[in-house]
C-alpha cells in the first residue's frame, strides 16, 4: 500500500534538500551565479538589480500611495 504524503513528509524532504545543497544546479550553473554575485559579472548584476528596485514599488520599498 502506498504512503500518503503529509505536510511533515514534505517540509523533511525540503530540509534534506537544503542541507544538501541544490541538485538543480549544475556545476556550469554554479559558475555562473557565483560570477554574477561576487566574480567579474557583479557590476552588471548590481546594476540590474538597482533598476529591478527603484522600477517596482513593492520590491523597492517604495511608498505606493500617493500624497496629494
């Protein structure tokens, strides 16, 4: 007979997973991501990321209301 999944099932699976690490990462993947956050890429990855925020009001914090 087949186990039904619980919710506890589910948060252990993702625990393992984390102390793990990512297995959807390849190692080219994880080349990548560390030259766009610490490598020769972080310039540019900085610079996107300050667009991203000052562009979207809930990512950047900004006040959405409009004073009049």
């Amino acid at each position: 007979m087949d186990r039904v999944t619980t919710g506890e099932d589910l948060l252990e699976e993702r625990r393992r997973r984390r102390r793990a690490g990512d297995p959807h990462i390849s190692p080219e993947g994880r080349e990548i991501l560390l030259r766009l956050t610490t490598g020769d890429l972080m310039d540019d990855f900085q610079a996107a990321l300050d667009a991203d925020l000052e562009a979207d009001p809930v990512l950047g914090g900004h006040d959405t209301d409009d004073e009049a």
